[in-house]
C-alpha cells in the first residue's frame, strides 16, 4: 500500500487528508498538488472488526471488550489496523445535558460524559491487552440523525460542536494514558429518509470547526438515490437529499469520511444485462462519480464497508425464509465479505474504474452490545 497526500475541496477551501489508495501508483501525479493518484490495481480488506450498538451503560464491559478485540488482534484474528465504531444511538438535550438515547428499546438516556467515559475504556482496554506494537485501532463513538423520543431532531450544528469537543476530549485523554496505538473520531449514521439535508450538514461544518482535525466517519445510507448506470448529475434522494448532499456530508466538508453501509443482499439485474448488481454499492459509486464530474474530479474514497450481518441474527428469528421480520426475508443478510465484496466491486470493477477505483481500509459489522468484538 502506499499513503499518497490529497486534496479534497469544498467550495474555496481546500483540505489536505491521507487516502489510502493502492499501490501501483503513477508517481508523477501523486507529486501533482491537489490531484489524487490513479491507480491500476487495488486492494480491499482481508479481516474485519465487530463495531457496537451500545446496550450497556457498563465501562467495566467496555473495557473488557476493547481487551478482547486486542486479544484477537495479537493472535491474528483481527486486523492490525482496526476500525470500531461505538454506536449511542439518538442525539437528545435533556435540559441544558447533551447525549443520547441508546438503541435496542432501552429508552435509557445517557450523557455525553458517560459516552466520553465509555469511549476512554474501550480505548484503554485495547491499550493494555495488546502486545503487538505494530497494530493500531481507529474508535469512533457515534450517533444518528434520527428524531428523538419526543418527535423532535437534534442532530444540529450545536449538537455538533459537542460531538467535536468530545473527540478531542477522549483523543486528549488517550495520549495522557499513554495509548499511543488508539485515536478517536465520530462517526455518523446519516440517512435520508430520517432528516432533511441542511442539518445534518451543519452538523458537519460545526463538529470540523470544533474536532480539531479529527474526522467523522459517516456510515448511513443513500437512500432514494439512484444506483443505474450514468446517474450521477446530482439526482434526487429521499427526503430532499441529493447526490451533491451525500458526497459533501461524507466528503466534501472538512472533516467528513465515508463508510457506507451496504446491508442488504437484495441483487438486480441492470439494463446492460450485468447481474447481481448491488444498488447500495452503486448508489455511492455513483455519489463518487457525481465528485469527479460536477466537483473538480473530487470523487469520495470510501474507508470503511458497514454490514450488520451479526447484528441481524442476534434477534434469532428464523432465517429460513418463513418469518417475514427475519434478516433473510428483509434483505438485511449481507455477511462483511458480501457488502465489502459489492462496494470494492462497484468502485473497481464495473463502470468508472477509472473515476473511482480505489482500495478500501477498514471492514465492519455491527452487532448488539459487547457480545464478539
């Protein structure tokens, strides 16, 4: 692999960041300024990490379960390099108390200073139990831009200046301890059929001028956007999104980075006879198209692939087909190969290799509470 310098760009500003892009690379415009190297062969992750829908308002299960994860990194179970995802769930202001409420019908509000201290123990667990000085972990505690128990949003730009604070916080709070291997950033689950587009995208602004430098990562969905082939000239989504939406709350501000979900295992055919065509996968093929056509060949290089294969089957429906809220009858089926398999394939090998092939770091699947990591 090779670390090549880009530019990314959002309106007059521009920001330097790391793209991780394969490494056959022609040197001569990687050394171009502001340009992202094209590449001729790219790779995609051989392992994954479990990442966390958190249940437990236990540090002392954060902390195990941070240990675990370096256990299995140690003995070559897990990815050196490593990538997590904490997921709190709903933002909500309780009075004048920023935090969330947990996911998985808890109903339990938590702060963001119980979110910071979670965030800390994963991140010293991993720290303490891992003995190979190579490996590294990536933590990003997270929320959604779903209404609240109370009908109302808060996934604001207020809401991201804490969630920037907090970051930095917990990055702080690491280098004092010493865990020199774990750095933290956000991460969002941004989907259009749950908020209209110019909040969240304050969000964004608000938590880069407030994170420092650090980055959020945004594993949400594309819903309503378009996956046939050619339809990246900023078409609609759901909700009032459009592609040009997606690609600036992912990649176009600051601080953003995609890590799409790519769930379901629902296949098509498309016009030019292809099957097993993936339309997650190509909904944001076609969001990085729409960057390199219509944003200054910027197109979004894609971190991570998010699945929930594991997550699904924790609810031990029958998956055989019969149970129409199983994993299988719903589509909610992609295992981490499958949904990391569909978004490289999309990416590389089928329409625009040449607008948007790239090598993907990071592969995830969600489960509920600290169950595997």
């Amino acid at each position: 692999m090779l670390i090549v310098r880009s530019t990314k760009k959002r309106g007059a500003r521009a920001v330097t960041r790391t793209v991780l892009l394969p490494a056959v690379v022609a040197l001569a415009t990687a050394l171009l300024p502001g340009v992202v190297a094209r590449a001729a062969a790219a790779s995609m992750p051989s392992n994954y990490t479990y990442s966390i829908y958190v249940t437990s308002t236990s540090g002392s299960d954060a902390s195990t379960a941070g240990c675990n994860l370096a256990t299995k990194v140690n003995s070559g179970l897990r990815p050196l390099s490593s990538f997590v995802i904490l997921d709190f769930g709903t933002p909500y202001l309780n009075g004048s108390t920023w935090g969330t409420y947990l996911l998985g019908g808890t109903g339990q509000f938590v702060s963001t200073t119980f979110i910071t201290n979670v965030t800390e123990d994963f991140g010293a667990g991993f720290h303490n139990c891992l003995t190979n000085g190579s490996a590294s972990l990536r933590l990003a505690p997270g929320e959604n831009d779903a209404a609240a128990p109370d009908g109302k949003h808060y996934f604001t730009g207020s809401n991201g200046t804490v969630w920037g604070g907090l970051v930095v916080s917990v990055n702080n709070w690491l280098a004092s301890y010493g865990a020199v291997n774990v750095t933290a950033a956000a991460a969002v689950d941004v989907e259009p059929s749950w908020y209209t587009p110019a909040t969240p995208l304050l969000w964004g602004s608000y938590f880069s001028a407030a994170s420092g430098g650090y980055a959020y990562y945004n594993f949400g969905s594309a819903d309503g956007c378009p996956y046939g082939n050619g339809q990246y000239t900023n078409l609609g989504c759901n909700n009032s999104w459009n592609q040009y939406d997606l690609w600036d709350m992912s990649w176009g501000i600051a601080a953003a980075w995609p890590a799409p979900e790519d769930y379901n295992n629902t296949y098509y055919t498309d016009a030019a006879g292809t099957g097993n065509v993936d339309p997650q996968s190509r909904q944001w093929e076609n969001i990085s198209r729409y960057g390199y056509h219509y944003q200054s060949t910027n197109p979004l290089y894609v971190q991570t692939v998010t699945t929930q294969w594991e997550a699904c089957h924790q609810v031990n429906l029958p998956d055989d087909g019969t149970n129409p809220n199983s994993c299988y009858s719903t589509g909610v089926n992609n295992t981490q190969a499958q949904g990391d398999g569909d978004m490289f394939n999309a990416m590389n090998n089928d329409w625009a290799p040449l607008e948007t092939g790239q090598s993907i770091q990071w592969a995830t699947d969600m489960e509920w509470g600290y169950t595997l990591s």
